[in-house]
C-alpha cells in the first residue's frame, strides 16, 4: 500500500442543484495530512463527500497521483484506494464487529483483519459483539477499522471524534497519529476540536462559505491568535 497525492482544482459540488462547495484549489502530498477546519456549516462535509463521489459534481477536477478520478463512481474510487469514515459512522448494527469488518474487505486478505484488531483491542475483544451493542466510541473504531481493512491510500476523516469522551479522543488521535507516520496513507482530516486537527495535521485548510478562506502550515495559523479567531471564531491555548 502506497500513500497517493491529491489534486483539487477548482472543485464545485454540492446536492442536487445546490451548490455547496465552489472553486476549491488545493493540493495534499502523498504521505500528507491535512486538517479542513471551518466553523459550522461552510462544506467540510461537502468537501469530503464530493471526493468520495458521494456529492453531485458541478465543476472542476479531482485527481489521484496524476490521474483524473472525477468521473468514477464511489464504488470504483473505494476499489482505487478512497476510504472514507463519515460522521454518521454507518456500521452495520445487526451484524457482528468481525462481520463489520469483513464487509469491508473487498477482496483483500484476512490478515487485515487482525491488523486492525492489533490497532483496536477494544474491538477484538468484543469481535462477537453486535453493532448495537457498542458503545458510541467503539462503534467510531469500528468505522475507521472498516475502512482501514481496505488498506485506502487516501483517507478522508469526517469529525472523528465527534461526541466522543476525552479519554477515547486520545486513543483514537494515538491511533491514527501511528497510521499516518507509517506515510501509507495521505489523510483528511474535518474536525471540530480545533486544536487536536493542528496538533495532528502538516498542513491546513481554513473554509469559508464553500471557498478556501486561509490555507497554509499548521504551525502559521496557531502562531496568529487573531487570525484564527477571525477564521474560526475561537481561542487556541497555544496559539
């Protein structure tokens, strides 16, 4: 498995006729981490929805290692190593964790299962247990395992942690902080908790109103207190 770079050039997308997402430029190194933060409502998950070919495409190009992958379908993105975690974690709740797993192979090996229950302990433990019978944080592994089974190239994070505990914020940061230094996969990341996306990311994109307001190194925007309080409306203890 090989990390792939991201080319987003001029990307509008949006749902149905609504255009959400307008003129979007930007670029992630293969290997790279990038954070998308914006406040409520501006198209981070617009943004992420419309390079996993979920959005309705408007205009623009979204390419993988040089090659234009706007046209492909969800299903033959995923196939070319897209993986996507979305806020709403979607886990099949009647199935067991193991069985979870499984569905989201497609075709690879079973060694990634226990790869990922190496990763998650939490979840070979409870590898018989049905998806309704895990907790919110166990059902949030459970999705980033899902996909992780299918070793993505790219991995596209929609408010991870969203709702979750602190104590289980730091496993899953800890754990996706370890996959991302493997430089295996370039990763997106949309969160909230502002300052765990900067500690986490290189880079940064700040979004406004659908368009790329700021965007830059991690460690700029949390060296300029005004302006991320201009951009993001908050405080950074050690900005």
């Amino acid at each position: 498995m090989t990390a792939a770079r991201l080319d987003i050039t001029g990307l509008s997308a949006g749902w149905g006729p609504t255009r959400i997402v307008s003129d979007m430029s930007f670029a992630v190194a293969a290997g790279g981490r990038l954070a998308v933060l914006g406040r409520n409502g501006v198209g981070k998950t617009t943004l992420l929805a419309a390079l996993m070919g979920l959005a309705t495409h408007h205009g623009g190009t979204i390419a993988a290692d040089g090659r234009d992958i706007t046209k492909l379908k969800t299903s033959e993105r995923a196939r070319g190593g897209m993986g996507y975690v979305p806020q709403t974690r979607d886990i099949f709740a009647s199935l067991t964790v193991e069985q979870n797993l499984l569905s989201g192979l497609k075709g690879g090996s079973r060694d990634a299962l226990e790869e990922v229950f190496g990763l998650f302990p939490r979840l070979a433990d409870r590898r018989r247990h049905f998806g309704t019978q895990l907790s919110g944080g166990e059902q949030q592994m459970l999705s980033l395992a899902r996909t992780l089974v299918g070793r993505p190239r790219v991995l596209l994070l929609d408010e991870p942690l969203e709702g979750l505990a602190p104590v289980i914020c730091d496993q899953l940061m800890a754990t996706i902080t370890a996959l991302a230094e493997r430089g295996e996969m370039t990763i997106l990341l949309v969160e909230q908790q502002i300052e765990r996306a900067l500690a986490f990311a290189q880079a940064v994109v700040v979004i406004e109103r659908g368009r790329v307001a700021w965007s830059g190194e991690c460690a700029e925007l949390r060296s300029d207190a005004a302006l991320v309080e201009r951009l993001l409306g908050v405080g950074l203890r050690e900005a």
